[in-house]
C-alpha cells in the first residue's frame, strides 16, 4: 500500500505515552486523548441486549442471518426519532458503526474519484482514501479564521466531499447558513457529501442543525453517517448507520443507493443482531432519556477542562456542542505541546497536527471520561500552570 | 459500478420464491436453499453473551473500543483449540464474519491484481472483486470429473487464489495431497492463496485436513479465513477471524500482515465485544462439545436429504464433512430444475448455475434446517419422484 504513512496517529500517541511510561513507570497518566466512551450503557439498554442474547439460546425465538440492511424496527426507530420522519426507513442502511461504513463508502467509490477533505480532519477520510489509491485529494483548511468553514468561493470541484460536524477534532458545529452554502457548492458541482454526523446527539443550541438533511435539497447530494457509538456508549457494541436517500443520483445519473445495496449485500452481512436489539432501546423514549443525561455528562466534563486552560495562553474552541476542546498553543509546536503536557502534567492529549497541517500549534481534549479523574486533570493544571510553555527548548522542538 | 451484473443469486432465488407464493398463497414451502443455521446457541454460550452484554451496564466493568484486532482471549483460543498453537496468536485477526474481511482483503488487493477462483464458487470472491475493479479472474472448473480439485499443471499463474474448503457449495473437502499441490503451485508462482475454512467444523473425516496450515509451508502463501457463524449459530451475531502468518510476503517481500494491520487499523474497529466474549465461550472445552453436537445433528439433515434424493434420477456429491449436497440432474438447467422442485415440492433450494457455468445441472441443497422441516421434505420427495424431470419442457427452458 504505496502512499500510506506508517503511522496511524492514535498508534504513535500510545507508542509515545508507553515510552513515557517506560521512563516514569509510577506516573499517574489521565487520558484525555482518545474519544472513547467510559460511562456504562444505561439500564434499559442492556436489559435489551441481554433479551437478545437470550433470546438466540431459544428455539422459538433464535434467528441467524438478518436483513443485511438492518432490522426494519431499527431503521424506523431511527427514521422517527433522528429525523423526525424526514427520511424514509428504506433510505437508512444498519452499518456496524461509522468508520467501517466510511471505509465500505471509499470501496464503492474506488480509486479514481477525486475527493475534499477537511483540514484538520478525522484521518479516516484520508487514510481510507489514500488505501483505495486516490490520487486527486483537496485539502480545506478549517481554523479560527474561517469560523471553521472552508473557504468554498475558492475551492476546486471534487467528487466527494467529506464532511464532519459536530466536528472531530476541532468541536466546530456548522450552522444552518453554512450547511446551506455547503448544499449549493455540491449541487452546483455535481459534488456528494458525505455527512459525518456521528457527533449529533452533543448538541445543545437548537438552532445548530443536526443532520445535513435539515438542509431543502440535501436529499439530492448528500449521504449521512451516523453512529451509536458515542451516544450510548456503544464504541465496542459496534453500530452505526448510513442514510442513502433515493433521490442520490451519480453523475451519470446512476442510482447511489442502488450502488450500496449491492455493495453492502455483498461485503457485509448486517450488524450484529444484539447490537441491534440495544440499538432499538436507545432510541425508545426512555432510552433517549438516559443517553441524553449522558451526553449532558460528558459536555459537563469539557466545561471542566475548559475552565482549567483558560487561565493558560491558548485559545479554546468547541466544547459546547461538541465532545471535544480545540485548542492553540499559538507558535507552539503541537508534538512539543503534547510532550509538555504529558510530561508537566502526566496528561495524555491528542495533538492537532495528527490530523492535519492546520492542526498545527492545537491540541485535542477529550471531554469524554471518568469525572473524578477529569477533576484531578483540571487541579494539575491549575497547580502546575505557571510552568507550562517557559521552557526555552518549545520554540526549537518544533519543525 | 460497471461490470457488476444486477443480481446477486440469493436476491434472486428469493424473487421467484416470492412470485411462486404470489400465485401460490398457501403453498407450505420448505427452504432448503440458503445456507443458515437454524439451531439455537447452546446455553453455555449464551450465558457468555448475556454476561458480556450486563458489565457492559457497571461502572467497574465497562469498556469501549477494544483492540482492533480483537481481544487477546479470543486470539489464543483460537490459537489452541483450532489450530493447535501451530499459528500465533499474533497472526489472528477478530473479524465481524468471514464474508466482510474477504471484502477487506479485496480492499487491500485492490482492482491491479489477478485472481483465480473456483467454479462454481461462493460468489462474494467474484463480485467482492470485481466491485473493486478487478479486470484479470481465471476461473478454474470444479466438476466430479477432476474430483473437484483444479487442474493445476495448465492453470494460468495469478497474484491471488480463493480456495474453500469444505467448498461451498460442492460440499469437496479438499485431501492433504490437493492442498500441498495447491500450495506448491502458490509457492512457485508466488501467489497468494486466501483459504476459506468456513466449514472447517463439519470435517468428521479424521484424514482430512481442517486448515491449510496443516500443509508444511502454508504460512508462506496463504492467507486463511474462518468463521464462528456455522460453528455456532453465530450467522447474526457476526463473529470471524483471518490468519495472516508473519512470513506472509508480497511479491516486493513486504509483509502482508503489516499491511492488514493498516487496512484494519482504519477502517474497521473490531467485532463487538459482545460477540467476542461468546466467541471465548465456544471455544472452552463444554462449548465446543456442545457446537460439535449441532455439526452432527446439521450432518445428519444432510443423510436425510440425500437419502430421500437417491431414488431420483441424479448424482450426489458432498454432504459426508459439508452441509451442503450437490446433486446433479445431467442435461438439465439448473434453474428449471429449481423451479420444478419449488413447483412440484415446494422446496426452495439454490440453482448451481448461481454458482458459476460449472454449477450449470446442479442444484445445491443445505443441510441447515429444523429436522421436522428436512423429514418432511424428504416424505415429499418420497412420495412425488416419479413425476419430477418427465415434463417435456425442461429441455426447452434450458438455455
């Protein structure tokens, strides 16, 4: 696989947190690095995993193979609950989460599409394009400058465009003008978005839209992907889902869902049925209830964090409809920033250049983790931040 | 996706199901056509999933994304109890099921490489390929005639062979003399072999061999392919795992396994853990005394069918270490002699010609099935042979 970096970023920040370790093996290291889940899945959600479980040890009641589609319960579940009934059930494919559908999506669309990916960005868009061999892959960079938009006066024509909002890394939520902007661009250029909504069920301002499909016309240029993941917990119960509406079309005027049928029956067999099951209770009334608390948690966390690194000299973007903090260590190195703040603070961070030359000089926190030891995170800093950036030897680590 | 016909063979198969019932609304059919497993998961696997579904819900217990390349546990399992510690654990890869990792390796082959399969074949190495863009398949015949193993002394030399074993859908087991010069001719062509041993748990042969690394030097040629989903009634839970040996090397002496790793590490993020857990508890000594009871009781459906089938005008094949049987009707189509039994006996079975232009003739039929099911097809068959294949009009629906 020629053009593919040997590292992957999440491997190459635990390669450097294990080195670390090896050094200071008694150092009380907390993660706010990887966006995974720590609270457990509330109760009526695993009461339902464990009947299905239950269920398949039953004569009566065992089934095998499912709708490679996904359970027809769900798919309306989903239909009604996440899109108010705006998108038919037919139109939602059961996936076993987003990035094993964004990887089924670049198998589809191959090697010779030309593709625009946000900068910073989720490195699967990148990577997972970069494996299926495309050449052509336009970068638009999304800072503080640009309110976290791209620039799309100036931007060239692609097949694809990716696009992530609740964004990860950088927490940005864009509104509905900005996504109207978006729509347009695409259609005016025969474009497909593809929406990456894993992140919706953060969002708290209610006048940020939270699926592409709020937008008139995007049924016509749009695929949505959405997740169980962070919204449950279900980071390893695995899944997630893809919207294909019907009106989709190629530009040869080939139908897109017609395309991901196929595709889907013949390299995928369909979440797993327990997934499925708990899938269908998170999104029962009460079920939503619990995951919505939940997510209040965890956004709870980032006002926590936030507060602490305010007194430090940065800048702090997203958090409040977002899981994640962006944050500018301004002519700071954003590896040497992560070394410093795992070294001064035993914390582990992502860095922002992982995912993407515009997240150089930003680091990534996570609001997702263990309140008590978040709260311990926020007293380090507040104790040691003095110290932090003195260090001459920042300036000459960076390259 | 150019090159890919519209139909996938179990699609089709359900059509005309559905049409038959359309015109025949009481018709009290039977399936014995798509391969699924129908008996329950025994209760000490169940127990597990159950287990693994409730810590899911306790703060102590919890956890989210696992390995990717699946849970240690299960790795050495797999290790021990299916290949007797000759594979490290290390080489194994947790996947949500045989049919999506073949897809995965097809993404990682991508549309430049030549491919071998067998014909007839389980479709997904065909159409998985060319849905990747794969230009250059050889097709190597498997008919009674050469015992169902390819002549390979005139077989054209190519980057990769699919090769399953106990064949769906002839039910052959290949011998250990056919898979070392299956792997002698991969060696001196430097071609990679992806050895599907799906149905690896249905070999009651002792002197057949149950994977390919059972031939000396296997690990420097094959890739091998296995699934929990027949084993265990595991079809919906989604549970499987590849074989990539270190000394696996492509062409330019890179390592196939470093590159998997990549492939994995970005577009997949493990099987559920859920599944895994029950994966564990299949391979503990009473899990595997339990599914190797449900292999047996699958077997012997297979006696019952072929029992019933032998009074017919046909060859049986398979059946004794697959559960599958394979029977041809000579000068038959295949097709017309599907809808024959679906007329006649209200059987669904699954036309060969599906399968490939070798499978033309054949009809496959399934040994999956609730016993009261297979007794009564088998009374019907008894009953109403002497009608089947007399019409005149089969020859002229045979194209």
């Amino acid at each position: 696989m020629s053009g593919l970096k040997g590292n992957y970023l999440f491997p190459e920040v635990t390669t450097r947190k294990l080195n670390f370790l090896k050094k200071n093996p008694h150092a009380p290291l907390i993660s706010l690095g990887i966006g995974d889940t720590t609270q457990p899945i509330p109760t009526s959600i695993v009461n339902s995993l464990v009947k299905a479980s239950q269920e398949l040890g039953n004569q009566g009641e065992y089934s095998g193979y499912g709708p490679g589609e996904g359970v027809e319960k769900l798919r309306e579940k989903i239909a009604e609950k996440l899109y108010n009934n705006k998108i038919s059930p037919s139109d939602i494919f059961i996936s076993d989460g987003a990035k094993c559908d964004i990887g089924r999506w670049q198998m589809l669309f191959g090697s010779e599409v030309s593709i625009a990916v946000q900068n910073p960005t989720y490195p699967v868009y990148l990577e997972g394009s970069i494996i299926q061999g495309v050449k052509k892959i336009i970068s638009m960079p999304c800072t503080p400058e640009n309110d976290f938009f791209p620039d799309l006066k100036n931007l060239e024509r692609t097949d694809i465009i990716y696009f992530c909002s609740p964004n990860n890394p950088t927490g940005a939520v864009a509104t509905y003008e900005q996504l109207e902007e978006l729509v347009a661009f695409a259609k005016k250029n025969c474009s497909i978005i593809i929406f990456d909504s894993a992140y919706a069920c953060f969002i708290q301002d209610e006048s940020l839209p939270k699926s592409i499909y709020d937008i008139p016309g995007a049924k016509e240029v749009a695929i949505e992907i959405g997740s169980f993941s962070k919204i449950a917990g279900f980071t390893g119960v695995r899944l997630g889902w893809s919207v294909v509406p019907e009106e989709l079309k190629f530009d040869d005027g080939f139908s897109v869902k017609a395309d991901w049928n196929r595709l889907v029956s013949t390299v995928f067999n369909g979440a797993s049925n327990i997934a499925q099951q708990g899938g269908i209770a998170i999104l029962e009334d009460s079920g939503l209830e619990e995951v919505h608390a939940i997510a209040k948690f965890y956004l709870e966390n980032g006002k926590i964090i936030k507060k602490a690194l305010e007194a430090l000299e940065c800048e702090i973007y997203g958090g409040d409809n977002a899981p994640y903090l962006w944050v500018r260590f301004k002519d700071h190195c954003s590896w040497t920033i992560f070394e410093e703040f795992l070294e001064k603070f035993h914390l582990v961070t992502t860095p922002g250049a992982g995912f993407g030359s515009c997240g150089e000089s930003f680091l990534r926190f996570t609001a997702f983790g263990h309140r008590e030891d978040v709260l311990m995170a926020a007293e380090r800093l507040a104790a040691q931040q003095e110290d932090l950036l003195m260090s001459e030897k920042v300036a000459s680590y960076c390259l």
